[in-house]
C-alpha cells in the first residue's frame, strides 16, 4: 500500500472559538507528536482527509506528511479521530510520527475471498471471530489487507492467525487466534402440524367425554 499523502498546515490559535473558526472555515484542528518530537498544532483540510479516511474504509494506513514551504520527511498514523455524536463530523485529529526505517506494529485488516462449497449449497456459515490481525512491519511495506481464500475449506473447518500468508512483517498477534471458522446451517423446524394434530386430540377426547356423559344420562333416564 506504501504512504498515503495527507497536507498538513500550521495552527496558531488555540481553544474552543478557534476551533470552531477553523472548522468553519474547512479546516480540521490537529496536532501532531512523538517519542522524539514535542507536540505541534496543525490543521487538516476537512475535505481531503473526509476522502481520504473513506477511501480507506477502516484500513490502517501510514500517511506521508507535506507541509507546503517545509521539506521534512514525516511519516504518521492516525492516532485519534473525534466525532461530533450527532452529525459525525470530524472535531480534532491526533497524528502520531513514526520514525523513519524502524518497524511499527500495527493492526491490518482481513478480508475472506472465495465461496465455500459448504456455504454455497446451505450446509453452513462463515462465523468470522477476528477481522484484523496486527503484525510489525516497516512503514513503507505496510500491506493494505490480508487476504483469506475459504474455497477449499470444508464443514468445520478453522482458520487461525498462523495461516495467514505474510507477505511482509512478522506475526505479533497469538498465531493460535481463530480467525474464522465454518459452522453447521442452523434449521429451525416450525412445529405447526404437530401442534395442530395435538389440538385436535383434545378436541376428540373432550368430544368422547360429552359423549360419554350423554351416555350416562340417558342410561339414567
């Protein structure tokens, strides 16, 4: 997948009115820190970052900051992203710098490929336990997904964390982590009939029992 490009621009205004401000004017208020770097506020465009983050669709990505008039070579994740609870608009974003070269670890997402022949007559499910899986890797080898082929796996069936081809990185997260697994169909059987032909039991016993009585009353008679 490599970097993803994201612009960043400096901030010099702080607090509530200033945030607001900005997010009126298109911009995200961020800041940006690391092991090695002391905290520096910046700002996002809100458009661009809305894109990119829905492109991504939950996909960790490393992002490759440009900061116009500055050559510095910065690589960063998305640390943090704040909501608005009602209109879902980004309030603030925390980008943490990785350094450059060393390993970081990560989550990376699973995707299942294929149709298992169990699913695909109704025989079974797909239960899916895990959809992420975190391995250390460098920054510029880091993989957009894993991805998982069930198409040659059979009724009960497991995949766990130490099937899954690495490409690049090492494994961190338990390589016995279920991953998925393919389950019996579930069949609820409706026991209307049954329930019918009991009713009308009843109805012939209590029908033998009146029967039964008017028997007795005329013998009485």
């Amino acid at each position: 997948m490599g970097l993803v490009n994201l612009e960043i621009m400096p901030r010099s205004e702080t607090g509530k009115n200033a945030n607001r401000r900005a997010r009126a004017a298109g911009h995200i208020p961020a800041v940006l820190y690391g092991k090695e770097r002391p905290s520096e506020l910046i700002s996002l465009d809100a458009h661009n970052f809305d894109v990119l983050m829905t492109h991504l669709s939950g996909r960790t990505a490393l992002f490759s900051l440009e900061q116009a008039g500055k050559d510095d070579d910065i690589t960063a994740m998305v640390r943090e992203v704040q909501r608005n609870p009602v209109n879902d608009m980004v309030l603030h974003v925390d980008l943490m710098e990785i350094p450059r070269g060393e390993p970081v670890t990560l989550p990376i997402q699973i995707q299942v490929i294929g149709e298992c022949p169990a699913v695909k007559n109704g025989e079974a499910t797909v239960s899916l336990s895990l959809d992420m899986i975190e391995i250390s890797v460098r920054p510029r080898d880091l993989p957009e997904f894993f991805e998982v082929d069930i198409s040659e796996l059979e009724l009960h069936d497991k995949v766990f964390a130490r099937d899954v081809k690495l490409e690049v990185g090492e494994l961190v997260t338990d390589p016995d982590q279920l991953i998925l697994n393919i389950k019996p169909q579930v069949v609820f059987v409706e026991e209307v009939e049954e329930a019918e032909g009991v009713e009308g039991a009843e109805d012939g016993e209590g029908a033998s029992d009146q029967a039964e009585g008017d028997g007795e009353a005329k013998d009485g008679d």
